[in-house]
C-alpha cells in the first residue's frame, strides 16, 4: 500500500513559492469609478507649448524638466522618454458624442483625446494600482458643465433625476458588461465594485440661491443612491473639495466647500466617506498651460497630479482595514 504523503502544514501552504501558486484563478478586477464634471474628464495638459499655452509653463513636461518637481512625476515617463504604460491598471472613457476611450493607464484618457491631456485619474491610478494586488479598473464618468443640483441629481433628492445621474449609472453597467470586449485581457474573474470619487463642484457654486443650500444634502443623496444601484452599501466614497482659483473666496464657494466636508462627516458615513482637500494644490495662472481657463484649474500638470495622488491616498486609507477599537 503506498503510503500517503503528508500534509504540508498551513504556514507553509501560505508562503508557497510563487511559482508554485501560478495557476491559481485571478482575483475579481478591483473597479473605481471616477465621476465628475469638465475637472475630472481631464484638462491638464501634458507637453503642449508655444503662445497658446503659455509658452509650455506648468505641463508635464516642464514639471519633469524642473529638477525641483521632477521626483513629483518621474514615474510617469519611462527611460526612452515616452509616457509609462500600466497594464495592471485599464481605463475606460466613455466620451460624450465620441469614440470610447479604453486600455491600459497612461496619458491620454481625455474629454479631447489624443496623448496631450490627462485628468485625475493618472496619479490615482498609479496610488490605488499600486496598493491592489488585483488587476484594476478605473471607470471614468464625467461631462463638462454639470450641476449636482440638476444634472446629477439623484432620485433621493425628489424632482426630476439628473440625466446624468441616470448616464452615469448606466455607463458604469455598460462598462461592466462589456469588460472583455474592452480589455481582451479580462480572463473573466469576476469584479468587485471597489470604489466611488466624486470630484465636482464648479457648476452648483454658481447657482447659489437654489444649488448650493442644497448641496450637502445632494450629495449625502448621491452616495446613498449609488451604493443602493449598486448593492454595495459600505462602497467607499472619496470626495475631492472644490478646487480653483477661487478656493480662499469667501460666499458661496466658501459654503459649497464646507457642504463637500459636511456631507462627509455625516456619522453614517463613518469609516466609508473621505473629504479629501485640494485648495493648496492651485497653482498660479502665470505657471500654467491655460491662464486664462481658471474654471479648470488653469490645466496645470502638477495641481492635477497631486489632485489624483490625495483621491488616490484617500481610497487607499479607506481600503485599509482599521484595527477594532478596544470596548
């Protein structure tokens, strides 16, 4: 009788070489979704120059030719000078009244197209790719000129649902749907809805009489419903402030940023919503590609890397399993 072998013990089962563990199945794809307004479909511009932007100030490309902020974005050029390509993180852009926009993370996935802007979602998806182990997925929702209020707005708040509130629900469905028509990759393990950023503001702040009163409890309205949509009910929710030239204006501005933090706070949110600020990220509109465009940040490089950096750290932190308090 030939005798059985023995059991490995478990510790040794856990750090198997990896080799050894190739064929296990991928995990599910680890999927963000990313919404917003003109901000968040990508207005930083990446190495466009000359009298139209200002000479090339504040791009990309000047930031990595700054010696003093080229450790900032240095990862994101690789060694024969082209723009970093991650695999382990796919992107998908649904433009409105133009092509799809779907592959692996780089530059490019922008409400203009081409390889010369970027939004939020580069650095974010350079924090959040690097922290999940799983394939990821950043799913990009966002339309210029879109209120909360109206466009948005989400079937809790009563009245008319947004239009965009209702695109955007369904875009994400499709994109789900449509996971190996889009990334060929897809090996078809599954997904896990990971995450929420929400990165809008401008619009609502100037309708301040009917917008901006309304606000806080909107967007308390938006992460309920899209977490009941969804059937995630702890889904975790980044919100970025309000950002712009205007970030230190008292009035209206002043009252929709502190809304942005309000909602947050809000104890049944608890441990699952961020508000993650952004006001020390504006740079000047003499150092940047767009002076004259302070409603999108000026397209400065560096406000928006750093803008996707804090979105990204603050998913992470919320993706982080906090140890129990002790009674």
């Amino acid at each position: 009788m030939t005798p059985r072998p023995l059991a490995l013990p478990f510790v040794l089962l856990c750090f198997a070489p990896l080799a050894a563990r190739a064929a296990d199945p991928p995990k599910p794809v680890k999927v963000f979704v990313l919404a917003g307004q003109s901000n968040m479909e990508g207005q930083a511009v990446a190495d466009l120059e000359g009298k139209d932007y200002n000479g090339g100030k504040g791009t990309l490309k000047a930031l990595l030719a700054d010696p003093a902020k080229a450790p900032l974005v240095k990862h994101l050029r690789d060694d024969k000078g082209a723009w970093v390509v991650r695999d382990d993180v796919w992107v998908r852009y649904q433009r409105e009244k133009q092509p799809l926009l779907a592959g692996p993370l780089t530059v490019g996935f922008a409400v203009y197209g081409g390889k010369h802007h970027f939004g939020p979602e580069l650095q974010f998806g350079h924090v959040v790719g690097d922290h999940c182990a799983e394939q990821v997925l950043l799913i990009k929702t966002a339309w210029g000129g879109k209120s909360l209020y109206k466009d948005f707005r989400p079937p809790s708040s009563g009245g008319a649902v947004g239009p965009y509130y209702t695109k955007m629900i369904a875009e994400v469905r499709a994109a789900l749907a449509d996971l190996k028509t889009d990334f060929p990759r897809y090996a078809g393990q599954g997904y896990e809805l990971a995450g929420f950023v929400w990165y809008q503001g401008w619009n609502d702040g100037v309708d301040p009489k009917k917008a901006v009163p309304e606000y806080e409890q909107n967007l308390v309205n938006l992460i309920r419903d899209v977490r009941k949509e969804f059937r995630v009910p702890s889904l975790p929710v980044v919100i970025g402030e309000l950002t712009g030239p205007w970030v230190d204006a008292p009035g209206e501005w002043a009252t929709l940023r502190k809304a942005q933090a309000a909602a947050a706070a809000r104890p049944e949110f608890k441990g699952t919503v961020l508000f993650v600020p952004t006001r020390d990220f504006v740079r000047p509109a003499k150092e940047s590609p767009n002076p004259t465009h302070g409603h999108h940040e000026f397209g400065n490089a560096e406000t928006y890397v750093l803008v996707g950096d804090a979105l990204g750290k603050g998913m992470v932190e919320l993706l982080t399993p906090r140890p129990k308090e002790k009674p």
